[in-house]
C-alpha cells in the first residue's frame, strides 16, 4: 500500500500474537526496543536500535521516530526496504518484519499524516523530545553546553522530527518455549490479503 493512500485495512493476522506478546512482556521496559536493518547507499548492511511507538491509527503499519539529520533517514530515502527483529525475553518469542520505510517529515502534505507526526511528538517524553535539540548527529563531538538547549515545545514538533513508518509485507511468528519450536510465516499478496503458514522451525 502506498502510504498517501491511507485505506483502512483488516487486523493482520499476526497483529494478535505480537499484541499478545507486547502485553505478556509489558513489565520490561526494553521489551518495546527492537533492531531495525537497512542498507547504506553502497549496498553494505546496517543495523540499530529503536523504540516501537504504536500503530499508525487504522492500519498495519508500525510506528518509530527518527531525526531528519540521521544516517538512516538517508539509507530509507535510497532503500525504503527493511526488517526488524523484535525478542520479547519473557515469553521467548521472536517476530521479524519485512517491509518498506516512509518517513513523515515536517512537510508531509497528507492530513493524516501530519496528525500522525504531531500525535507522536506529543506522545513522547521530554527526554525523547529534548534529543532534537541536540546538534547534528553523527558529526564530531562538540562541548556539553550545546545539548543543554531549552526544551522544546510540546505541542509542534520541531522540523527534523520524522515520523517512520514500516509497512510489512512479511512477519515470521517464532516461539523459542517449547520443543519443537513453533513458527509461523505471514505473507501479503498483491490484493493486500495475508496467508498463514505453519513452517518448520
């Protein structure tokens, strides 16, 4: 799906067990960090660390953060294919996502987006917030001073604020408890319907 447009769609059929293992593992605050793979211009891999945000209201699609100034921002805009990898410890259950990346930057002319943007802006904390303020990163380290800049405001997001979205395609369910191990693979056609597959683990 094209993520200007912006249909309504069905729960996927693995929304359920990932919903089940956010809430079985909701006590561990790392349990909503995940790994989060792109490519560099150059074709050689990348990974890193991010936080799960949510859900994009009435869709499928997963929700993150990011700065517009960050190395990734641009891998997607070259590569908008990625996966994630997600490993919730108290229940041993593993789900990778396979997808395509959009960012929702400060010019986004969809309404719904935007909304999108400035919801989550809203939603995160100072903390999270206040780290937009920082100078640019990735460059060379500069005097402590310059990341103690005042807090910015709640209610409009600064401009290097990016809404990322992953719009899967494909979901791998695998349970690591019991032996055998269960797996399950998720896929999405062209019609924009999912199959379930039982695979060996």
């Amino acid at each position: 799906m094209e993520l200007n447009s912006l249909e309504e769609e069905e729960l996927a059929p693995w929304r359920s067990p990932l919903a089940r293992a956010i809430h079985k593992n909701r006590s561990l605050t790392y349990a909503r960090y995940l790994q989060l793979a792109t490519a560099t211009p150059e074709g050689q891999p990348t990974n890193r660390t991010i936080v799960f945000r949510g859900f994009l209201e009435q869709t499928n699609q997963l929700k993150f953060i990011t700065d517009s100034r960050s190395q990734k921002v641009q891998e997607i805009e070259k590569n908008a294919w990625s996966e994630i990898c997600w490993y919730f410890p108290k229940t041993r259950e593993q789900f990778r996502l396979k997808g395509k990346l959009a960012l929702v930057q400060a010019d986004n002319p969809h309404p719904k987006l935007a909304k999108a943007r400035q919801t989550t802006w809203q939603e995160i904390s100072d903390n999270a917030r206040q780290q937009f303020t920082w100078p640019h990163p990735g460059k060379s380290k500069v005097q402590a001073s310059a990341f103690k800049l005042l807090p910015p405001d709640k209610a409009s997001p600064l401009f290097n604020f990016c809404l990322l979205l992953l719009d899967p395609t494909k979901v791998e369910h695998l349970e690591l408890r019991k032996e055998p191990q269960n797996r399950w693979l998720y896929q999405i056609d062209i019609y924009r319907t999912w199959t379930t597959q039982e695979i060996n683990p």
